[in-house]
C-alpha cells in the first residue's frame, strides 16, 4: 500500500519525455516547482507588494517632500534600465523644444 508521501510525489512529478541531458533538466525542474507552487506563489505576491509600496512611498515623497525625493532619484539613477534613461531623456528633450511626444 503507498504512503500518502509516495502518493503526493506520484502526482506532482512530470513524465520524462527524452532521454537527453536538456529534458532531463526540464523534468526535474519541473519536478522541483511542482512540489513547491505554494511558496513560490507566496514569494511572487510578496515581491508584487513589495514594488507596489515602494510605488506608492516614491510618488508620496515626490509630494510630501521634493528634496528627499531629489536625493532617492540620484542615489538611484546608477540603478536604471537602459530604456528608462531613453525614455527620460527623450522627454527631457520634448519639455525643453516646448513639443510634445507623438501618441
């Protein structure tokens, strides 16, 4: 008689579909995430929270307190994505002719 452990693990593992090294690796990762969709539905929803907060504090202090937000915007520019600076200085760039960005 199988064990509710053994039961459980029967369920969750994904069929091997080759024999070679690369689908070996995606079963057991698959394996690996089966067994764990719960944490790992936890953690996504604390991160998605987490940038949300975040959001909300920086648009907050660009309110509340330009100076503080002054200073969060330098300390974080090295952070940046190429596409953020772009999209920054392509509008920078708009303000400063007196046009406006096509739609």
């Amino acid at each position: 008689m199988p064990t509710k452990d053994s039961a459980e693990k029967s369920e969750n593992e994904v069929p091997s579909q080759g024999s070679n090294v690369q689908d070996g690796f995606a079963t057991d990762t698959l394996n690996l995430i089966a067994g764990h969709k719960g944490k790992l539905a936890v953690g996504a929803a604390a991160a998605l929270g987490l940038m949300i907060l975040y959001h909300w504090r920086e648009k907050s202090l660009a309110e509340e307190d330009p100076q503080a937000y002054a200073q969060l915007k330098k300390f974080t520019a090295p952070f940046k994505s190429a596409d953020e600076v772009e999209q920054e200085e392509f509008e920078r760039r708009m303000r400063e002719q007196g046009t406006h960005p096509p739609i």
